[in-house]
C-alpha cells in the first residue's frame, strides 16, 4: 500500500505497512477507530519508543512487589 506516514515524517505518496488499530480523540471529543499505517523510517523510531514504554512499565511492576 502507498499513501502518507501517519506518524512522524509525514511524507505523501510512500510505502506503508500496517501498524495497528488505534483509537483517538476528535476535537469534538468524539473517539475514532482507525488503521494507523507508517513507512519504514518510521517504524523503528516507534519501536524505541514502545521498548522504553515496555521496560518502564515492567520496572514499576517488579518495585510494586
């Protein structure tokens, strides 16, 4: 599929893949449920980002005990 990046570069007219379904906020308040698709520069960055959210959430688990 082509079409734009949806998350950080914003580029038109490139090879996406599928990400996920995401729900988000509209300005009316209203919650949409789409497909979020990326290039492929992108989606290593969003990696990172998803490995630092995975190794903070089990750290706080392992001090809650």
């Amino acid at each position: 599929m082509t079409g734009p990046c949806m998350l950080y570069c914003g580029r038109a007219a490139v090879p996406l893949q599928w990400v996920g379904s995401v729900k988000a906020p509209t300005r009316t308040g209203a919650i949409l449920t789409g497909d979020l698709y990326a290039c492929a520069d992108c989606l290593p960055h969003l990696g990172v980002m998803v490995e630092r959210h995975v190794q903070e959430r089990d750290l706080k688990a392992l001090t809650a005990r």
